[in-house]
C-alpha cells in the first residue's frame, strides 16, 4: 500500500546524510521563502512484491510547480530506507534500474525497483515483511532557493516460503466489455474481486482492497477498481490484476485474453452535380451519404479534386479550367482513427456545342435544293448560338458564317448523273466564343 506524508526537506536530508550505509548524497541547506513552491510526489506500483531476486515495482516521480503543472529537465535522486522488526536502515534493500532522474516534459520520471534476492534466513527475525520506503530528492543549483515538499512510496517485500493464513488472502477477478475494438476503450471492473476468499461464493470480508493494479497486456499498465484502456493495435491480450488488502497482502489473477478486433471503417457513397461538367462550371460535392460505423462519428471530410484542387467537410464546390477525366477521391477519419477512401473519375467537357443537324430530304437529289437545320444544337453553361458555318465539301462556297441554324444547298449535278456521297460539316459558333463542330454524311442520287 504507498503511503504519503509530507516531510520537510531538512528532514530527509539529516536522515539521509546521517543514515545512509550504501549511497550518501549531499544535500543543499534550504534557502528562501517557507512557503512551499514546488513539489515531489512518489508512487510505486504495484506497492507488495516477492523477496526473489526479480519482482519489481516501477517507480514514477512527479514534479509540480506551485500551480500545480509539471516541471520539466529537473534532476531527482532516488535513496531508500528500510524496516525490519521495527529498525530502519538509511540504506539499500534491492535495487533501481535509475537511481538519477530527470523529469520530462509532462514533470515525470520513471525507475524500476527491483526486490532482493531471498535469503535462507528472515533478515527481519521473523517479520513477515521488510518494508523499503523509496525516497527522492531533487538536485541541483536550481533547487537551492526554492521550498519544497515531497512524498515518499512504500513497498512491502515478502520473503519466499512465508506462509501468510489462508483467511487474509484477497482474490482477484474482474471482468471487461465485450466487442473490445480497435482504437475504442475497453471498460475492465474488479468488482468481483475481494479482500479475503470467498465464503460460499459471497465476498463477507470486513477487510478491504486498498489497490488495483493493471496489467493490460500491450506495455501499458493503470489503476483503480474502475479502469478504461485503449487497444490502438488489434490482436489478443493477456490481462492480469494484481489486488492488496489492507493487511498488505498482494495476489494476482488468472490472465484473461481480450481479443480486440479490427474496427470498422466509415462506408456509403458521396455524389456530385452537375453530373457532366463542363470548364469553367461550379460543380457540388456532398458527402451526406458517408456514414460512420454504429456509435461512432466522422471527423474529417478531406476532398482532393484531382486537379491540385482541395478542400474539407461534408459538402464543397470547386472548378474545374481543364477539358480531361479527374479522380476525384473523398478520404474521412472517424473519432477512434479508422479511415476510408471512396474515389469517383469525372469527365469535364469543354463545354462547346454539341452540334446536331438533320437534312431534308435525307437522300438529295442532283439539282434539287435541299435544306440542313441545326435547331438539335445543344449548348452547355447557359450560353446560346452565336454563328453558323456550313461546309459541303462537293466543291462549293461555305455558307455562312450566319445567325441562322439552317441553310439551303443544292448538291451539283444533272440527272441522270452517277449517285455520289459527301460528308458536310458544320462549325457552330457559341455566344462564350466556344466552337463545336458536327457533321452530316449526304448520298446525293
């Protein structure tokens, strides 16, 4: 179980300086305002290991300014007191990974304790446990002018082969969400746990669980009756909770596998209007129709045109300046990171007439007039007929150019002249300046 209590730092300094039989460390005298400006806070997790040579605790050391933030780039030492049978030793009873820290940017550091081997013989006389209390001392010039206040981290170490009575064993058992998912928290509840074995399959303890510590299976670890964690890579998990009464006592559970699934990507469809645009036309996207999976939410809409062209949310517009074919692809992310991408090619035309034309009588005869209309004219973006140009190709002027759609030809020849045929074209001339051409295959008899 840690323990915290606010010690002056003359205190642990005098302590130190005068106790310490393994690592001695210069402590500044203090100097400055009494009031206390920045603080050391220890924890260890958890806070009950075995006397084996290889249990471990990890240390984590936080540094917060008078307003409560973290400081970081400040030096800590880690010393560590002793009991046994009621004597404290200013001194080593296993080892630190790191004995000198230094805080990162959120004002923490971490260090491993690492128990002592066991022994043939209780160094404690008999005590049950050897209690190490894990100190830290800030260091530093920049610390000399300043009061602080710290906690110290207690851990309990059981020597192999102590029998502890059977009644003060806690169990340990908890439960997790189904459907663990990729990237969506996992809810894990100890409630089944208890501080002493069951009776008929009840929890009657009158003891209690004084802490949870988690085991998560992917690196990361947490605390509490009531925890939450994350899985961002899917795969199975082995979880393990390790629970201590308030008698100090520490057992682990039985490992339980929770098997997270890759999640589900955002699916469905995004339109666009216009559905044949043209150069120089406003078309409209709306992705409306891509919809997240259930309980989720998106949150990007990112548009990439084709074209260089950008642009983000659910709906948005964009112009096209080139006649050619554009992938236009829609990429959205939902709130746990899932991602999709739906792509569309569109054809943008240029945007001048489409020119249609019939002739009457479809199959001329030599020397009879006949007359080409080109009223069938489609023309895009609002614009309208500006000019016609009809080319006969049978060795005759060009009509035109003209306002009018139609024109009449006679096709050169005297029956009974040999049939022929001719294809005759037609330039249409809009009123934005843009030039269709069509044409027309003639048989003259």
């Amino acid at each position: 179980m840690m323990k915290a209590s606010n010690i002056a730092l003359s205190v642990l300094a005098a302590t130190l300086l005068a106790g310490c039989t393994t690592q001695k460390t210069d402590v500044p005298a203090l100097a400055g305002p009494s009031a206390l400006s920045t603080s050391v806070t220890v924890t260890a997790t958890p806070d009950s290991v075995t006397q084996d040579g290889s249990s471990q605790a990890a240390i984590k050391v936080s540094v917060r300014d008078a307003n409560g933030a973290g400081v970081s780039g400040k030096s800590i030492r880690l010393d560590m007191q002793y009991t046994q049978n009621g004597t404290t030793v200013n001194g080593d009873f296993g080892s630190f990974t790191n004995r000198t820290l230094v805080t990162g940017s959120d004002g923490t550091a971490n260090s491993i304790y690492i128990a002592p081997a066991a022994q043939p013989v209780n160094p404690a006389g008999g005590s049950q446990f050897t209690t190490v209390s894990i100190l830290a001392t800030p260091m530093g010039s920049d610390f000399q002018a300043s009061s602080f206040a710290f906690s110290n981290a207690t851990i309990h170490v059981v020597p192999l082969g102590v029998i502890v009575p059977v009644g003060k064993v806690p169990v340990s058992n908890f439960t997790f969400s189904s459907n663990a998912t990729q990237n969506v928290p996992v809810s894990f509840d100890a409630s089944l746990s208890c501080a002493e074995p069951l009776v008929g399959g009840l929890c009657t303890s009158q003891h209690t669980i004084t802490n949870y510590s988690w085991n998560f299976g992917d690196g990361a670890n947490g605390g509490g009756k009531f925890v939450s964690h994350t899985y961002t890579v899917p795969g199975s998990y082995s979880v393990i909770l390790s629970v201590t009464n308030d008698m100090g006592v520490t057992v682990q559970s039985a490992a339980q596998t929770v098997t997270v699934a890759l999640g589900a990507a955002p699916s469905g469809d995004w339109i666009f209007s216009p559905s044949a645009p043209v150069i120089g036309d406003t078309v409209f996207f709306n992705a409306s129709g891509v919809k997240p999976a259930p309980g989720r939410t998106i949150t990007q809409f990112n548009w990439n045109f084709g074209d260089g062209g950008t642009a983000t949310g659910v709906t948005a517009q964009h112009s096209f300046s080139t006649a050619a074919g554009f992938n236009v692809a829609l990429s959205v992310v939902d709130d746990t990171g899932q991602q999709a991408t739906i792509t569309h090619a569109i054809v943008v035309g240029t945007g001048a007439p489409q020119v249609i034309c019939t002739l009457s009588p479809s199959s001329p005869t030599h020397g009879v007039p006949a007359v080409l209309n080109c009223d069938g004219t489609l023309y895009q973006g609002g614009a309208t007929a500006a000019q016609f140009v009809f080319n006969w190709n049978d060795g005759t002027a060009a009509t035109g150019p003209q306002a009018s759609s139609s024109a009449s030809h006679t096709f050169p020849g005297v029956p009974p002249a040999v049939p022929y045929t001719v294809t005759v074209t037609v330039n249409v001339t809009d009123s934005k300046g843009r030039v269709g051409v069509g044409s027309v295959t003639v048989t003259v008899q």
